[in-house]
C-alpha cells in the first residue's frame, strides 16, 4: 500500500446507509471520505467543488438519479471515477451504468470488502465490476454498452434530464425553478420541449415513462397542478 489517499465522496438518499459506507471506508488508511450528499442534484455540486478521486453513488437518488449523477460527473470533473452501489445485477442495468461512464459497478449484497476493493481499483485507472458481473467479462459489456443506439430519454439535454426527474417526482413548475435557480417560464419552456422529445401528453405519461426507464422506483403521488 503506497502513501497516497484516496478521497471519496458519498451519495445515497440514506443516512444510515451512508454512515456504514463511511465507517467502511474511514476504516482503511489510504481511504478517505471527503463529504456526503442526499441527493443527485447535491452530489452533483459537491464532486464539482470537492473534486475527490471517487464518487460512490446509488443508483436511485432523488433530485436526480445515480446514472445521471455519472453523466455529469464525467462531464463536469471528469477526474473523478464513479462507483455506482446498484441492487439490480441485470444486464441492461450494467450497461446503463457504463454508458453513462461508470468506472465501477457494485452489487449492494455483495461483501463489504468488494466495495474497498472497487474504490481502489477505480482510482487506480481501471475498471471493477461485482464477482457475479465480471465473469461475464467487463470487455464484452462496455463493447455492447458503446453498441447500443440511444434511447429516446439519452437524446435530452442535461437540464431537461434534471426536470423530467423531478417533474415525475411530482414537483410543480413553481417548485423545479426554484430548486434549479431558473424562471417558471424557462422550467415549462424546457418541460415542453422534453414532453416533446418523449413523445408525452400528460403527467401520468411522465411518471409512467419515469418508471419505465428507472428513473423512479415507485409510483409517486398523482401529480399536482401549476
């Protein structure tokens, strides 16, 4: 083990869950947790001032999800190596993952030390994928990962991104613009033109479509009016 440490920073909506990967990883010298955040949209803003070797992110965050906290992430501090802490081991889940520029994808029943061994093996440059995952080969999955055509949620802008999330989290136009630091009439320009892209007439097609591409784990409340 050389001297040098590896900071990390920690995104999960659970205090819990982030205190055991804390305790997990402050358990290690050549580890260190650099912040935590709740949410996407928090997690975001934090790797950009923070800009720590490793970023360990749930896949499902509100504000917006795990998998476009990578994108941003490899867009905005493209230093940082994200680890995505997934309970799904399907393949389409995977390759959602790489395709967004994932380094690192571990299975959260997996061991603890899996976890460890990821961060390291992230920083280090390369890839790590759980044990179930890798004996399926990391080569054949990032070839298939960069195959696939986009779908129609990955030709959205990053800021339409951020408002179908939180659109199908049921937030108002009023709430979003707040929350983003923009003008209700820029939050309702950039709904359309998403709704537009999509293909979606209605906010029961939003959530729908939300929960078709993993956007949202559960149906939320019927959505509120502007």
């Amino acid at each position: 083990m050389t001297g040098r440490v590896t900071t990390v920073v920690l995104a999960d909506d659970h205090a819990v869950v982030r205190a055991g990967l804390r305790a997990l990883l402050t358990a290690e010298p050549d580890l260190r947790v650099a912040g935590e955040a709740a949410d996407g949209l928090a997690a975001v803003k934090l790797v950009e001032r923070l800009r720590p070797d490793v970023l360990v992110v749930d896949v499902m965050m509100p504000g917006i999800n795990g998998l476009e906290v990578t994108r941003q992430v490899g867009q905005r501090v493209p230093h940082t190596r994200v680890v995505v802490l997934s309970m799904h081991a399907s393949e389409p889940y995977v390759l959602e993952a790489l395709r967004h520029g994932a380094a690192g994808y571990v299975l959260k029943d997996a061991g603890t030390d899996e976890l460890i061994r990821a961060v390291r093996e992230v920083a280090a440059g390369r890839r790590y994928l759980s044990a179930p995952l890798a004996e399926r080969a990391v080569a054949a999955y990032i070839d298939r990962a960069q195959a696939t055509p986009l779908t129609p949620f990955e030709t959205l802008t990053t800021r339409e991104r951020e408002i179908f999330q939180l659109a199908a989290e049921s937030h108002t136009n009023a709430d979003i613009a707040a929350r983003l630091s923009l003008s209700p009439r820029t939050v309702e320009m950039h709904r359309g033109n998403m709704m537009r892209k999509l293909g979606l007439e209605s906010p029961t097609d939003l959530i729908r479509c939300a929960l078709q591409y993993g956007i949202i784990a559960v149906d939320p409340a019927l959505p509120r009016s502007d």
